[in-house]
C-alpha cells in the first residue's frame, strides 16, 4: 500500500519537475520583464537625448549661420539679436520663406527664445509729441493732417488714432527735420487674417512736399500686414523723380506686426534704420535724399470693414538726435539726456535706456581718472516729497547699471537728485515734462 505504482510515480515526479520549472520560468520571465523595461526605459532615454542634443546643434548651426559676424559686446545688458546677413544695401535677402521673428524674448515658430540687445537710441531733445490724450474721441487729431479719414477710439481706457484703409497721415511740426532724428510710435493692428490683400502696406516715408503732392525725392519703407504670405515689404530711394533703389526686406516680421508693436525709425543724414520692437528690419547707409523732407504715414489696401485690417498708432515722438556725449562730457564737463527712460512711477530702466548708458561707460573706460555725479530730475507729475525720492533712485539706478553690467568702479560715481525742483521745459506740456524727466552726469 506504501508502494506507489511505478508509472503513477513517474507521473507525480514530472509534475513536481514541471511545477519547479514553472515557478522558475514565472520568476525568469518577471526578471527579464523588469530589465526589459529598463531597458526600454534607457533606450527612450538615450533617444530624447539624441533628438535635444540634434535640435540644439540645428539651433545653434542656424543661429551661427545667420549671425556669424555678430559678437556680443561686453558689458552689454543682454545678447545681441540674430540678424540675417544682409545684401549690398543691408536690408536682408528675398527668400520668401525668409528668416521668422520673434517677440524679443518670446518664442518664435520653431521654439526658439531670442532675446535682443536694441541699438536704437531715442532722440533727446523732442521736437514733436502725441499721445492723442487731449482729443475727443471720434475726433480727427489736432496736430495730424490727412487727405483720407481717420478718427480717435478709445482701446483699454487709452486714446488710439485710427488710420484709414487709403491714407497720408502728417503729423504737424513746429520746425524743419535736422539731420539726425528718430520716430517712435506704438502701432495695434487687428482683424489681419488669411484675407489680408499682400498689396496692403503701412508705408513710413521722408519726402520733398510737405503736404500731399506728388513728390520727386523720398524714401520709404514699406511694412505689410499681410499673413498668408511672408513679407513682401520692401525699401526705396527716389532722386529727381528717379528710382535709385528699390529692394524687399526679406525678413518675415508676420508674428511681430500682427498684434501691438513698437515701431522705430532712426535717421542719420542719409543712413535710415527702422525697428519693429527690438527687431531691426531694415538699415540701409544711403536711403535717405539730401532735401528738406516731411515724414509722413502712408496706409494702402487695407479693407474697410469693421474689425478687419484695424491700424492704430499712439505715443508719437519725434526727437533730435547726434549729440556727442563723449566729446560733450570730457571738455565742457556736463551732459543731460532724455534718452535714458524709466518705466512710469518707478527706478526701473527701459531697455532703450542701455544705448546711452553703454556710451557714458565707455567714456568712463576711456578716461579712468574721470569721477562723475549722475543726477536725477523728474517733471511735476506728483507730489514734491515723492519726486525728489523718485529721482535719487533713477539716479542710483543708473549707477547700479555702470556698475554691475559695465564694470565702472562704483567708488568713482556719486548720486544725487533733484525731483521737479529745477525744470529745463514747461511742466504744463507734454513736450515740456519729457524735456524735465531726464538725467545729467557732471565731472567732479
């Protein structure tokens, strides 16, 4: 009885034998399981690694490709932006698929983060203001002039002036262009879709006539709005009636005109340079004619339907520029500027303030033995007491920026400021007050 059958015995022992092996295959199997999926694991690994390091050597092949000849400057507060080579009037090729940009600090189309360093310095002395802020809405500005329509709306509780779809705009001023000015103003565009017409442009123009007959020597830029295309904006030079040049920018600016902008024009003689933000769209050395010119706004091709391909432009100026701050401070000792900008109410500087910033500091590098007072003014906005506080904070401010970003020696410059208390213009206009909100640096 205690004798199993010889064959049911054989059977009982392949069964434990297989129950063994199955409980081993199961534990293998588990073991295998897990460094597979660590394995797998490792594979995705290594692959997202391959795919970033590729994407950033693309980035960086493109970027070095287009900029090959730009250098960040030192002491600069942030990087030099990307700028495509340039053809022989230095305004970009005419690849349609050109080159995109960005918000500066925003990411472009293909994920990039571009920040850019803007050479653009205001002109310190002003010589034409408008922030539309004292006319009614629905009003045509009063220091505007025009041979089509346009009137004031009111967007976020601000005063914008409307351009209409086939317009000139001239803003009036009281005296002749010089030789070296800037234009600034902020432009909001809305309603721009795939139906925007690639024959609609804002045009920015210098000409011989100061009203609106045709004239025989100008130069424009022309900046479309159009979206389904890339930009089809172009540069051109007339002398004597004359076509000199004309060439596209070549750059797609689609993702920066469409929406709030800052555009900025700067002329010296006849070098004409014009920004979109912190963008340089265009720099052509010999664009502008040697005449007595009037900058006007051209709109053409825009449709007139409500909500569709809106333009609207405000906090207009227009400033004197070429100063010689180096020559300015060494031999008389003092300078004053306007063009070092604060944000409103506060001690935080502007990045257009940089330009001017920059220059004081090499003119401290260049002279090492030179020690200055930076002093602050504000206008009359406001009571005294917070003024004069405000005032002695810009002016540290600056300081703290030669310092910190320009590596002048902190011992060699003291601060002072003097709020509203000594006013160079009329605080009861608006030219007057930016003329007050300044900053002077004197040698000590």
């Amino acid at each position: 009885m205690n004798k199993l059958h010889p064959l049911l015995r054989s059977s009982l022992i392949a069964i434990c034998l297989l129950g063994g092996i199955a409980e081993m295959n199961g534990q293998f199997l588990k073991k295998l399981g897990k460094a597979a999926e660590r394995a797998a694991e490792r594979t995705v690994e290594r692959r997202v690694e391959n795919e970033t390091a590729e994407k950033t050597d693309q980035a960086l092949d493109s970027i070095f490709e287009r900029d090959s000849g730009n250098s960040q400057e030192k002491g600069s507060p942030m990087p030099e932006g990307i700028d495509p080579s340039g053809d022989e009037v230095g305004i970009g090729g005419q690849s349609e698929s050109g080159p995109t940009i960005g918000e500066s600090g925003e990411k472009t189309g293909n994920g990039r983060t571009i920040v850019r360093a803007s050479d653009f310095e205001p002109g310190a002395v002003p010589i034409f203001q408008d922030d539309f802020k004292k006319d009614a809405q629905g009003d045509f500005p009063a220091q505007w002039d025009t041979n089509g329509g346009g009137d004031i709306v009111l967007i976020d509780g601000d005063n914008w002036f409307r351009l209409g779809g086939t317009s000139t705009y001239l803003p009036i001023t009281k005296e002749a262009l010089p030789e070296n000015y800037t234009i600034e103003f902020d432009m909001l565009t809305q309603g721009l879709d795939q139906k925007t017409s690639s024959q609609s442009f804002i045009t920015l123009i210098l000409e011989d006539t100061p009203l609106f007959q045709k004239p025989r020597n100008f130069a424009m830029v022309e900046l479309s709005p159009c979206q389904f295309i890339s930009s089809r904006g172009v540069v051109e030079k007339v002398i004597d009636g004359e076509r000199q040049l004309r060439n596209e920018i070549g750059k797609d600016y689609r993702p920066l005109i469409d929406g709030q902008s800052r555009i900025s024009v700067a002329v010296n003689k006849t070098r004409m340079r014009v920004w979109m933000n912190d963008n340089k769209l265009v720099d052509v050395p010999r664009l502008v004619p040697e005449a007595d010119l009037t900058f006007k706004i051209l709109t053409r091709g825009l449709r007139d339907d409500p909500n569709l391909d809106e333009i609207y432009i405000t906090n207009f100026r227009i400033g004197k520029a070429g100063v010689d701050n180096r020559n300015k401070l060494i031999t008389e000792g003092r300078m004053s500027t306007n063009a070092i900008q604060f944000e409103s109410g506060s001690d935080a500087l502007k990045p257009e303030s940089y330009p001017i910033i920059r220059e004081i500091a090499g003119v401290l590098e260049d002279n090492p033995d030179v020690q200055i007072k930076i002093i602050g003014h504000t206008d009359s906005e406001g009571d005294d007491g917070s003024n004069l506080s405000l005032s002695k904070k810009r002016a540290s401010a600056v300081k703290t920026s030669l310092e910190m970003q320009y590596g002048i020696e902190g011992n060699r410059m003291v601060t002072d400021g003097k709020g509203e208390t000594e006013p160079v213009g009329d605080n009861e206009s608006l030219e007057g007050r930016a003329e007050n909100r300044r900053v002077e640096f004197v040698k000590i």
